[in-house]
C-alpha cells in the first residue's frame, strides 16, 4: 500500500513541475512551436463599383469613395469642389480628362448639366468622378439647392 501511494504521490509531483511541457518520459524537451510569419494579399484602396454609369452626352460618372485626394486616371484630373453650398464658377478641362468632385459639405448635392449631358447626385462627405468627352461649355446646377450654379469649359 505504501509503494502505491509514494508512486502517486511522485506522478502528482511531476505534474506540477515548472519545466512546462517537458517530456517527463524520456528527459527531452518536446520541440517549440513558432509562428510563421503572416502573409497577406496585397491592400488595395480602391472601393468596389460598378462600371461607370453613362450620364449621356459623352459624359460618365464613377464614385471614386470618400478620399478628396483620390486621383487616379490620369494627369489633367482637375477637381470641382462642392464647399460652403457653393460650386467654382468656372472649371476649365480636356475633353475626356478626368473631373474629381468632392463634396466637402454635410449636405447631399446634385451636378446637373442644364442641357442635360451629366446629372449625377453626390452624397455629403463623397468623392466621385464625371468624365466629358465632347467639347463644349457646360452651364450646371444642384437640383437640391438652385441657387448653387457653374460652368465647366470643355476643350
């Protein structure tokens, strides 16, 4: 009875032995796992849309998502800046360049060509591209707010 016991009493003491997962059979320590390091897929920025609406005209709009400073798609973008419930009055551009339109204010905005060759509707706080192919002066207005107009010069 006694050899019983002392043995229990030994696989007890074992157990609590601070040599954390030692193997208490043979004497060696089992073999350490490590992490490999993570491998990510590349990060892209862009949001995922649809393919770009045409407005007619030979015009086309693209959300681009929220960045101001979103400028892909070439080198002549130009921005047209909703700020203060107020458009610029004249934006000059290529024909067919890219036009990046922020909207700066809180509030949703309309850009709606007078002759009808653009109309699109720009959420407070977005960003989103229009592209005008034909050359031509554009007067525009914001449907919400009348009171907002401009002018973009297309060469």
């Amino acid at each position: 009875m006694m050899a019983t016991t002392v043995l229990v009493l030994t696989a007890f003491a074992a157990c609590g032995d601070d040599d954390e997962g030692a193997d208490t059979t043979s004497g060696a320590t089992p073999p350490v796992a490590t992490d490999a390091p993570a491998t990510d897929a590349p990060a892209t920025d862009a949001p995922a849309t649809d393919a770009p609406a045409t407005t007619g005209g030979g015009a086309t709009t693209q959300p681009t998502g929220t960045d101001p400073t979103d400028t892909e798609g070439g080198g002549d973008e130009q921005t047209l800046t909703i700020s203060g419930f107020a458009f610029p009055e004249n934006l000059t551009v290529a024909a067919g360049s890219p036009i990046s339109v922020v909207n700066e204010d809180d509030a949703d905005h309309t850009v709606t060509a007078e002759d009808g060759t653009f109309d699109m509707d720009i959420a407070g706080g977005e960003t989103a591209e229009l592209v005008i192919d034909e050359p031509g002066t554009y007067k525009y207005v914001c449907n919400i707010h009348p009171q907002m107009e401009g002018t973009i010069v297309v060469e």
